[in-house]
C-alpha cells in the first residue's frame, strides 16, 4: 500500500524522544509476554497478524484474559455482515459480572481491595472482591424482587459513590441493561435517554458535593420522571446526608431501606455473549446524543485489553482515572480493573480542592499505579508551580494515562518532568465510547516523545487517511480503521443510518473517525482534535490544537481555544480565547505577543483574526473542550445540545471575552 507524505496541513510537532523503556520493563509487560507467548518477534509483526487475522487475534485476548463462558462460542467471529455489523462469540453464553467478581471468589483474590474510595471531605470506603460481590448480589436480588430482569433498561444517575458500582455491576449480573448518566445532567438530558431507553428503574441519589456546595440530584431526577412513564422504580441512595429528600410515595426507594436486607449470594444470569450489556451515550460535543449499544463480550473485553496490554496493569496494582459513571472512562474503569484482578481508586470531588495538591495526596494515599487525567486539568494544575506535587510520594506511581484532548508539549513534559520525574511513561490514549476505548495508546515497549502516542493499540488496524482516501505519513489526515474489533458498537440504539453515516459512508467499509491524526518519521502517532473542529483559511487546513499549543506555551496564559468563524474572503478565519494566568495583565501587549507567536510558527495567512481573553472555557465534565459552543457563543448563534456542559457560566464568559 503506497502512502503519501504530502498534504495542505504541515506537521504540527517536531520533537526528540524523550523516553525509552528499559530492557527489564519491556521483558515483564503483559503485551511482551502475550506476544512472547506466541511467537511474534515485533510489535509490528503483531499488528500485521492482527489485521490480517482478526478473528486469531481475539480469540487470543479473550485466552489472555482467562475469560470464563458458561456455553463456549462456535465462532469467535461471523463477518458475514462485516465490517459494519460483525457478530462475536457466536453461540457463546457468559455474563461479564461472572469474569468481574464470581470466579475470584474461590481465590486469593478474594481479600484484596477491588475498591477504594474517597470523598471531597476525606471519608473513605473500602470493599474487598469478596465484600463488592456479596454487595452486588444483594442489589441484585433487590432488583429481582422488584420484577425487574433480562434485557430490562435500568438508568444510573449517581455520583461516583460505591454504591454506583455495586448498582452498575447488579444491573448487569441479572441481564439488565445498564443506562450510565452524567452526574451534571439536567432535566432534558436524562429524559432523552431515559425515553430513548424505555427505562424500567433508575438509581439515584439524594446530591454530592463539590467544593463543599451541595448539588441536588433527586430534585432533578424527579422532574424528568415526570416525563419518563416507563420508569416504575426509583432507588434513591442518601450520598449527600440529606434529610429533606423528596420521595415519591410508591415509586422511591431508600437504597439503605430496601439493598441491605436482602440475602448476600445470588445467581448470575446465563446471557448471551452478544446480548447488550450497556446502553451509553456520546457526550453530544459535535451535535445530538447518540447511543452506543455495547454487549457482554465486547466492551469489557476491549478495555480490558487496553488495561492490560497497552497500559500494562497487573493484578493488584491500582488505577484512579478521574471521571464520571456517565462518560465511557467510568464504566471502562469498572470493567478493566475487574477482568484484571486490580485494584480501582474513585474520588468525589475536585481535584484541586481544598488545596491544589488534592490529586497527588489521592496517588500517594490510595498507592495509584496508574493515574487517568486530561491535559487540561494538567495546564490548571501546573499553574500552581511543583510544591504540590512535591509535597507527596509519587514514586509508586507507574505510568500516567490521558483522554479527553490533545496536549501541548509544554503541558505534556511538565507531566512529564514533575509527575514522574522524567522516568516513566505518558500513556496517551484516544478512541471513544462507540470504540470501547482505544484507537491509539502509548506503552511500554516503545519510546516516546512529547505529546505522541506508541501507535494503534493491539487488535485496532488503524492508518491515517488523506481526504480521497490515500494513507499520509508526516502530515495531518483523518483517523480510520481498516478492520472490526471486538468492542465496537453493535450499533446505534435504534438508529443504523445514523450509525453508518457517523463512521462509514466516507470510504468503502472503513471506519472514520472525526479525529485529525498524524504519524511522524519515527513512526509515532499524534491527535491534533476533532477534524469537525478543524478550520479552513483559505483552503489551508488547521487543526485547533496547532494554533492552541503555540498560544498555551507562553508563561502568562494557562490554557486556549481555538475556532473557525466565517469570513467572506477567506471562507473562514482563526479566533482564539485564553484563558490567562491569574497574576498576568491581559492588555494589548500580551495579545500582541501571543499574536506574533502564532504567526512566526504559522506564516502570516494563517494569523489568526481576533485573540480574546476568557476567565474560563466550556467544557464537559471530563474536561474535553465545548469548541462547538464556544463558536456559537461567540458568534450569538443557538448554542444546540449542551447536556454535557460542566459550568454554563463559562458560556457567558465566552460571550463577554475580551
């Protein structure tokens, strides 16, 4: 296959490698021994075999992972309708719940700690493998009692408390279907996918905290019920201490009231290996929601696997990604740590509060081997300086993965440099929640520069395509997939059109992304942002992430944004809004400056038409940025969804930038 190395956008990054894998580290990663295991020589050569044989390839992981059917499968996979709607494990049984919990009960597995968790104001709770199973047999049986079982929808719209977790794995353990809801939703969004659903029960709770400041969840809750007939029964969980809860008569439930009595063992149901497990939308960032139906032998397995051989984590060890049960990284976490045998860490709180070394405390305190963050919560914490960082022990810690935007590379080795002292690895990983994870990912076999990914993780045949279809090396196209992987979306809850014209109606049977790509001259992968996002001046193309590094790499501005707005003449034309840092004088002359940065590294078509100042960015509750509603704002247009949208004042912010 012949590729192109040409196109109109120029490679953003040109940086050296800056970490290489010791021989000894490299020796005893799961993805050396799994290669090891059978007989490939090179990563490479396992990528080849991979998309060349893509039922061998998951057939091996499923090994790998010691995954348990009850009826094996006939055929690990039936392409007949592929790529677009492969069926896996076909003729297999098995519930995912019986690979997270029941099969350790009769190991040493058991005693460890399967969860641990911490609240803003310091309370913590630890469950045992043995105690999360007799918790989640008793939620189980709860549901059961309530006439509630297979195939049943069951929303879950929850703080990250234990109890979320032991709800998301009962819902699952009696074949429901689990509805996962961000914990900021309003009315409307809930009852879209409640509806969309046809939800028989939700679990909730009566609020959370967040920088001390309650937040109420059941009032919420309630107003959408009214518009959500389906919905019979409600669980209401008291995380928040509240006495003044309202409760509906026959329909709510005090989880404290009605999950405690119930006995603590419980069967599994027999599902089928295809039946969906989990019904969870996109974060609606590029239009309406859309939702991804995932099954028991897809989605869990493909984190997993991500887990276990990208980011290499072993049973026992402990992973804390901060985010939400409604984003695809909270179910992600729950299903990988579990298949492994490790250990998962969840905090309800800020990160920053009450000091900006709350999230180090948390690695030090809980023993983080592996810590998930966004590089903009990175560029927010690094305002601060290294005292908060230095003020606890990180030396545990193995590796730190990110999700949710692109770098900047001075974010990216401040990280780097402070978070792991110039030792260990960033694991950059980017996909999504109809991907079940990762397209792309770093690890520990190969070196790494700044802001790059290792490449395709295992099992995903990816390549970067120009706009006709060609593959580019050392310039900017689209993310594709070449080949079906096991944890892909089966579809779109009642919606294939949408789902075939989301991904596939670009180039014949290859899966496009929305992400813009680029692999360099070593072989090492970049995402440089939605290519939904991207802005074209001129004919030239430019991903945001270009112009927001350049802005975010002066000292006096702590992060950016960058857009496209219609221009008569150019067709469209740059504007960016920074955030300044809380010391530095937004005046002409530091515009001035960061103008002139982009335009020396730019060229001058590409300077960019306005550079407002904003106390704050749009942006969702996993940190990626609303640049969508940051053009409409400023451009005085409907804002259209912003279910996901953490902060609705920094709409305003936006609209009153400077």
């Amino acid at each position: 296959m012949s590729t192109e190395s040409a196109s109109d956008t120029s490679f953003p990054f040109q940086q050296d490698i800056v970490w290489q894998p010791a021989p000894e580290v490299v020796a005893d990663s799961n993805l050396q021994r799994f290669m090891d295991a059978h007989g490939i020589a090179s990563l490479e050569d396992l990528h080849d075999r991979a998309a060349s044989d893509v039922g061998w390839f998951w057939e091996a992981v499923l090994e790998d992972l010691g995954i348990e059917f009850y009826t094996p499968y006939e055929q690990i996979v039936d392409l007949e309708k592929a790529p677009q709607f492969p069926e896996w494990c076909v003729g297999g049984s098995m519930n995912i719940v019986h690979n997270l919990l029941d099969r350790w009960q009769s190991t040493p597995r058991a005693s460890q700690d399967a969860l641990r968790w911490e609240g803003e104001a310091g309370e913590i709770r630890t469950y045992t493998y043995a105690e999360l199973h007799a918790a989640t047999n008793q939620c189980a049986n709860m549901l059961r009692e309530k006439g509630l079982g297979a195939g049943d929808a069951i929303g879950l719209y929850m703080p990250m408390a234990p109890e979320t977790v032991i709800a998301f794995l009962a819902i699952a353990k009696i074949g429901g279907v689990i509805c996962p809801l961000f914990s900021g939703y309003g009315p409307g969004a809930i009852i879209t996918r409640l509806q969309g659903a046809e939800a028989k029960a939700l679990f909730t709770a009566d609020g959370f905290h967040r920088r001390e400041k309650l937040i109420r969840m059941k009032e919420t809750a309630d107003d959408a019920l009214q518009q959500c007939p389906t919905v019979e029964h409600v669980i209401v969980t008291r995380h928040a201490g509240r006495r003044d809860i309202p409760m509906h008569a026959t329909r709510d439930s005090f989880w404290s009231d009605v999950v405690p009595e119930q006995p603590d063992t419980a069967h599994t149901e027999r599902t089928a290996a295809e039946d969906p497990v989990m019904l969870i939308y996109t974060s609606g960032t590029t239009g309406a929601p859309k939702g991804a139906v995932h099954t028991h032998c897809g989605f869990p397995i493909k984190g997993a696997q991500d887990m276990y051989h990208c980011m290499d984590v072993k049973p026992g060890e402990t992973m804390y990604w901060m985010s939400d049960m409604g984003w695809m990284m909270g179910p992600w976490l729950v299903f990988g740590t579990l298949a492994i045998g490790a250990t998962m860490v969840l905090y309800d709180g800020a990160p920053d509060h009450p000091g900006p070394d709350r999230l180090w405390q948390l690695v030090d305190d809980h023993d983080v081997t592996h810590l998930g963050v966004s590089p903009t919560l990175i560029r927010a914490l690094k305002t601060h300086g290294t005292e908060p960082v230095d003020a606890h022990d990180l030396s545990g810690l193995r590796a730190v993965g990110s999700t949710g935007s692109p770098w900047d590379p001075e974010s990216w080795m401040w990280c780097f440099n402070t978070v792991l002292n110039g030792e260990k690895p960033i694991l950059n990983y980017s996909g999504g929640t109809e991907i079940s994870g990762g397209i792309l990912c770093g690890n520990f076999l190969q070196p790494l520069k700044p802001c790059a990914f290792s490449g395709p993780v295992p099992g995903m045949d990816a390549d970067v395509l120009d706009a006709a279809g060609r593959p580019v090396r050392g310039a900017v196209g689209e993310l594709a997939i070449r080949a079906p992987w096991i944890g892909m979306t089966r579809s779109f809850w009642n919606g294939d059109e949408r789902y075939l014209d989301a991904y596939w109606r670009r180039f014949d049977d290859i899966w496009v992304h929305g992400d813009f790509a680029a692999i360099d001259s070593d072989g090492l992968w970049y995402i440089l942002g939605r290519s939904d996002d991207t802005i074209n001046v001129a004919g030239k193309r430019l991903g945001p992430a270009e112009v927001e590094a350049l802005i975010n790499a002066h000292d006096d501005i702590a992060e950016s944004a960058a857009v496209g707005i219609p221009h008569e003449v150019k067709g469209q034309a740059v504007v960016v809004f920074a955030v300044p840092r809380g010391s530095a004088r937004a005046d002409d002359a530091l515009r001035e400056s960061l103008m002139k940065r982009v335009v020396d590294a730019m060229g001058k078509p590409l300077k960019p038409e306005a550079i407002r100042f904003t106390r704050a960015l749009p942006k969702t509750r996993n940190a990626k940025v609303m640049r969508r509603v940051i053009r409409s704002a400023y451009l005085g247009e409907e804002l259209g969804d912003t279910s996901s949208l953490e902060d609705p004042e920094t709409v305003e912010a936006i609209e009153n930038a400077w």
